[in-house]
C-alpha cells in the first residue's frame, strides 16, 4: 500500500451547495464505481480492488429494498458520495457503505453523509450504528464518536481483519 495521499484542496464548484437525497436504482453503477474510486484514494493496488470489486458493487435492487437505506450527496448533479444503511433488528443498524468520491473528499462531505445516516436510523427507531471499517476510515468513525468492538474478516481480502465500531447516538440509548 502506498503512503497517505494528500487531500484535494481546491475545486470549481467547491462553493456550490451539498444536498442529500435518496439514491435512485438507477444510480447502482454510479455508486460502485465511486465506491472503487473511493477505495483506491487510500493507496491500494489493482488486485486488491479487483478483490473487493464484488463487495463494493451496489445493486439498484439493495436500493429499492425496504431493508435498506441509500443516500447520496449531490453538489449539482454530481454525485459526491453516498451511504447505505441496512437495518439488522428494530433497533440496530449498519453502515453498510460509506464513502466519498477522492475530489471532495476532506471537504465535509463524510462527516455530513455520517451525521445523515445517524438522523435516518434514529427517526427508524434506532438505537445503534455498526460499522465495519476500513482501518483508513477508523479515525473518522471514532471522530464521529463510535467506540470499537472487535474485530472482523473481511468480505473481500482472505486473512485481513477489519475493525468493528458501534455509534450509539445521543438520546437513542
């Protein structure tokens, strides 16, 4: 893995509003391939992205589900990032997917999409967040308050193991 890449720092609609809607089925090949893009910001090499080409391929059926919870952050008509949110009990949720497309990423578009999906749980009677984390995304995660939990094999990479956080949000416990 290469070293840390340095954040984008400049862009010509950088002062353009974000918003976030629900994404569309439509969308599913735009959001797993932003989803690779995102992925390789962090260093990774081709095979390993080959691996985790599966597991990061959002399918417009995962969108429509009522199980499910996808957003996107738009900033025009570019999509900026997304998150998919999956409800495991009444009460416990998981981040299933969260990420932003490398241009924007530093600017707030993370933390703003975080913030969102949290609200989205709450208001469905949630009471707890999963996450299972790229190690890169860890210190956003426990930024955002997430405490960890353990750890996980990954879905994609044979012998690596992922972090697990857990968010509990203020006023859900």
């Amino acid at each position: 893995m290469n070293s840390l890449p340095p954040h984008n720092t400049g862009s010509p609609i950088e002062d353009r509003p974000v918003t976030l809607v629900p994404a569309r089925p439509e969308e599913a090949d735009i959001l797993g391939d932003l989803a690779i893009r995102s992925k390789a910001f962090w260093g990774y090499d081709q095979a390993f992205l080959a691996a985790c080409r599966e597991e990061l391929t959002v399918e417009s059926d995962a969108i429509d589900s009522p199980e499910n919870h996808y957003a996107v952050a738009r900033i025009g008509k570019i999509i900026a990032g997304f998150y998919a949110l999956a409800q495991l009990r009444d009460n416990q949720w998981e981040l299933d997917a969260l990420f932003v497309d490398p241009p924007f990423i530093g600017r707030g578009i993370g933390s703003r999409l975080l913030a969102h999906a949290v609200e989205t749980a709450v208001a469905a009677g949630g009471r707890s967040i999963r996450v299972q984390s790229d190690p890169w995304a860890e210190t956003f995660y426990r930024r955002a308050g997430a405490i960890p939990v353990g750890f996980e094999p990954s879905g994609s990479i044979p012998g690596r193991i992922l972090p697990v956080l857990e968010l509990v949000p203020v006023g859900s416990a």
